[in-house]
C-alpha cells in the first residue's frame, strides 16, 4: 500500500461522516431495516437458494432451477452464482433461459467468492423457509414436497436428505468428522430446509466478541464447512439434531459413482482425495468448537419416511419382492 493511498483513507476517515455514503452503495446485510418484516413471512412456501459456480453444469442447473420453479410449495428461486469469472453475457442467458416458470426465477452474481455468502440474508427472501441446495443435485418432487412438510412440523430444526456425523477419536481424544450408520448430526447443503431465521444468526449472529465472526473466518480459510458450521447455529437455535428424510429418488451429480471409465485408477485417486477432506472437515468441527466454546452439535437417530407402508416380502417366481412390486408389476 502507497503512502499517499493511506493519507486519503485518513482523510476520509476524519472528514467523512462514515455512514451515510457507505450504506447507499453497498447496504449491510445485517441491516435489519432492509429485510422484511419476520412477521409478513409466510409459512406455507420456501425459497430455494441454489449455489452455482461451473459454467459446464448450467445445463443441469437450469432444468433443477425449472424443476423447483414448478412446485407448489416453491415461492421463488435464486440462483446465487458463486463463480466471479463467469461473463455478465452468460448470467444474463442463464437469467433469460430461466424465465418463464411457476415460481420466478433470479440470478444473482455474488458480490464476493466467499462460501458465506451462500447464506447471506436477502431482502428477496419473503418465507419463513429456504431450501438451500447444489445445482448437480436432483431430487424428485414429491420428496421435496414431503420434506417441506416435515420441516413445517420442525420448524427449528434442519430437514434433509444427506447425512454426515461428528464423533470422537478417544486414542486422540478430538472429534472427528465421519459417516456413522446409526446416527448422524450433520445434514449436507447438498439438499437443506433450514428457517430464514438461520441465514440471520450465521452471518450476523455475534456471539460474545464476534464468534461467529471468527468462525465464518474458518470457512474462508479452510474454504469448506460452511454447511457444519450452520449445523451448529441450527443445532444451538433448536437444541436438537436435524431430521433426515427420506427420498424416492435423489441423484447426486457430484457423487463419484456417478462419474464413467478408468475405475480402479478413479477409485485409489478418490480415496486419498475423501481421506483428506475427511480430514479437514474434522479440524472444522475442531476449530468451531473451540471458537464457539461448546459443541453444539447434537445427535438424532433414524430416517422420517413418507409412507406407513408395510413392508412385507412376498414369493414372486420362486424369489423373495417386496410384497408392493409383485402388486404393481
Ligand atoms: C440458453 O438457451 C439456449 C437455447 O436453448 C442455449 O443455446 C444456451 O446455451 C443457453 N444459455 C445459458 C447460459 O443458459
């Protein structure tokens, strides 16, 4: 930085009145005077906030976009585009190419590369609710809807389809970041229903000397976690775990399975890959849990299904089916 630069910010500094300017151009996300009132929210719809980045899976992204856009319980979708390198000639395509669903659809070009921002408050957001999501997920419709209902009946707490867990390592005694198949404490931002509330309380939540401030810190260090890290701001919101769903049908585009060819050497690649990020997903648990000096993270057990169906086996050409398919087929 040049002496003369420093002077000036001096300058403006002492001379301007530092408010008034700076809100007109850039207003505070925090500013609760810019939000809607929490009391004109409605209940009976969410808005989805889809997170995009790669210009090669706009394809994908455009018809989950369309796919959303037509649901009952969708009031409006925003596509927060994450990738500052992508023409403003392709976000204007993408915008124009998304237009003309049920629910309306906007794009809008993130002011900074931050994974935070993906859970900035918006003044666009007029529900209670947010279904935040990838743009390489896709989930069929009628468990959208089923996990938006079972999120009406949670209205706290964090509602989806992709579990992880925290657990501790007793021979090192530090918490660790996994896959239990019995409980889980962590749902993924692949596919999360959370309150409006939360976007709030983890981007402009303090906590005593701004620890969350610190905490949204580590995510751009580590740039990872942001989705952990609001499993603790919705695990402290609602002192309870979050409420895995079940889906019909949920295709991950960003799973490896999903990819073609060269297996073996994909796979020895993958695991040392998953072992790291395995890793440092467990030094973000560590890290929030020292920053926000507890763990808030709590654990729930089983999956909510949306159906009572019995699940009997029947005999079927001398095989073992689930009693329903020998009835459908
Ligand atoms: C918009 O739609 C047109 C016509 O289907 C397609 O050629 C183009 O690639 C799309 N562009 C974007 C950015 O979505």
């Amino acid at each position: 930085m040049t002496v003369p630069f420093l002077l000036l910010v001096a300058a403006i500094l002492l001379c301007a009145p530092p408010a008034l300017p700076i809100r007109r151009h850039t207003p505070d996300p925090c500013d609760r005077t810019i939000l809607p009132p929490p009391r004109t929210l409605r209940s009976d719809q969410m808005t989805v906030l889809i997170n995009g980045y790669s210009e090669s899976r706009i394809p994908l992204l455009t018809s989950i976009a369309a796919a959303y856009s037509a649901l009952p319980s969708v009031a409006a979708v925003l596509v927060l585009w994450g990738n500052p390198s992508t023409p403003a000639e392709t976000l204007t395509q993408l915008s124009r190419n998304l237009s003309g669903g049920e629910a309306p659809v906007s794009v809008i070009r993130q002011k900074s590369a931050s994974l935070n921002s993906r859970f900035l408050p918006r003044r666009s957001i007029r529900t209670r609710a947010v279904l935040i999501c990838d743009d390489d997920v896709e989930i069929d419709s009628r468990s959208v809807e089923f996990a938006f209902r079972v999120w009406s009946a949670n209205r706290d707490r964090l509602v989806g389809f992709f579990a992880r867990s925290h657990d501790v390592d007793l021979s090192r005694r530090a918490w660790i970041y996994t896959v239990r198949p019995d409980k889980y404490s962590i749902l993924l931002t692949k596919f999360m229903i959370a309150k409006t509330d939360y976007l709030y309380e983890y981007s402009c939540g303090g906590g005593g000397g701004d620890r969350m401030g610190e905490a949204r810190g580590v995510v751009d260090e580590m740039r990872n976690c942001e989705d952990i890290l609001m499993n603790f701001v919705a695990a402290e919101g609602a002192g309870a775990g979050p409420v895995l769903v079940g889906s019909e049908r949920a295709r991950d585009w960003g799973d490896a399975r999903n990819e073609q060819g060269g297996k073996e050497v994909r796979e020895a690649g993958l695991s040392s890959r998953r072992e790291d990020h395995r890793k440092r997903r467990g030094e973000c648990i560590r890290e929030f849990h020292r920053i926000l000096g507890k763990m808030a993270l709590r654990y729930s057990y089983g999956k909510v299904v949306n159906s009572v169906g019995e699940q009997g086996l029947c005999e079927k050409g001398g095989k073992l089916v689930f009693c329903d398919q020998q009835v459908s087929n």
